[in-house]
C-alpha cells in the first residue's frame, strides 16, 4: 500500500478529481432516471458521466501514486466516491427495470459492509490491501453496469440484435461479478479476523 504523504495539499489535482467523481454522482443518477430511463438522449448522457468518472477514477490513483500525492483524505474520499458512483448506478438499473433489484441489494450490502469494516479496522492500525480477486470484481461490475446504461435495448433489426447480445453479455459479466463480490467479501473477513486475532496475540 502505497505510503501517504504528509507534506500533500488536501487540494491536490488526485484529490480534486476524486472530489469531482462524487459531485458527478447526482447528476449521473439523473440522467440516468430522466423519463423513467426510457429518454435515449439521456441515457447515453448518463453512459457518458459513468465513464468519465471511471476514467478520471484511474488518472487519480495513477497521479496521486506517480507525483507522491496521497494523503489520508484522498484514501477516504476515493472508496466513498467509488461506492457512492456504482450504488447509484446499481440502484438506478433496478428502479428502471434494467437491473434485478436482489443483485443491487447484495452488492451493495457487501461493498458497504466491507467499506464500512474497512475503516473501522484501519482506525485500529490494521490494512487489509484490495486483492487481485477485488480488482477483477470491480472491473466486472463497471464493465457490467456500463453496458446496461447504453439504452440498447427495445430496438428493431440489427440494432435490436446487437442490444439483446450486449444485454446478455452484460447479464453474464454481473453474474461473475456477483459471484466474485460474495467470495472476495468472505476472503476479506477471513484475512481481517487473523490480522485481528495476530495484532491480539
């Protein structure tokens, strides 16, 4: 885990860019619901806030790595930014009829619950770092969720073809995703229980 920097303004361009992720949130979300989802110019307006946001969520952790910029604020705002951008995004599917909600409801159950542990164990001088399997699962669920933003679907003739085969790919990639949000979220319990019990003994 990379070292935090204490001479790192709170004001930093990482730390900005995270900032602008969260403001983006609310925006995104209404785009996203605008007409009840079914307004095709906003929900490629939505698609296109969604992946500004991953983007600008890659660029940060690159620069704030890069340039020796990560401060304590910066590690608290990013998972609040990331959390709060796909939970809008799940919860906004689901309220369109795009998303099942029992797939929203036990995404983010896990990834508030461990967001929540995260810091709670952090408090206490124990860092669990995100594993391989995490990182796969937040590239699942982004991949995922992108696909089923672009109003695709509800089309006719080769467009209609290409809106099922992408939904169906966007179904598959949310069902490992799923799986992989259950399975890193017990992981993480379990490493932070022998860390726990280890700082203990």
């Amino acid at each position: 885990m990379t070292d935090v920097n204490p001479h790192a303004s709170v004001w930093s361009l990482p730390n900005l860019l995270t900032g602008l992720r969260i403001v983006m949130v609310p925006f995104f979300g209404w785009a996203l619901l605008e007409d009840g989802g079914t307004s095709t110019p906003w929900r490629f307006v939505a698609f296109a806030l969604f992946a500004v946001a991953m983007i600008t969520d890659r660029i940060d952790g690159d620069l704030a790595r890069k340039k020796n910029l990560v401060t304590n604020v910066g590690k608290v705002l990013d998972p609040i930014a990331d959390k709060a951008l796909t939970g809008m995004a799940f919860v906004g599917l689901s309220i369109i009829g795009e998303l099942w909600w029992w797939v929203t409801v036990v995404v983010l159950l896990r990834e508030w619950g461990i967001t929540v542990l995260r810091f709670y164990l952090l408090r206490h001088g124990i860092v669990v770092a995100a594993s391989r399997g995490g990182k796969a699962k937040t590239f699942l669920q982004m991949a995922s969720l992108s696909a089923l933003i672009l109003p695709l679907l509800g089309h006719t003739g080769v467009w209609g073809s290409i809106g099922v085969a992408v939904w169906w790919v966007a179904a598959v990639t949310m069902g490992l995703a799923v799986a992989l949000t259950l399975w890193t979220g017990v992981a993480y319990l379990v490493d932070a229980a022998q860390r726990r019990r280890a700082l203990a003994s």
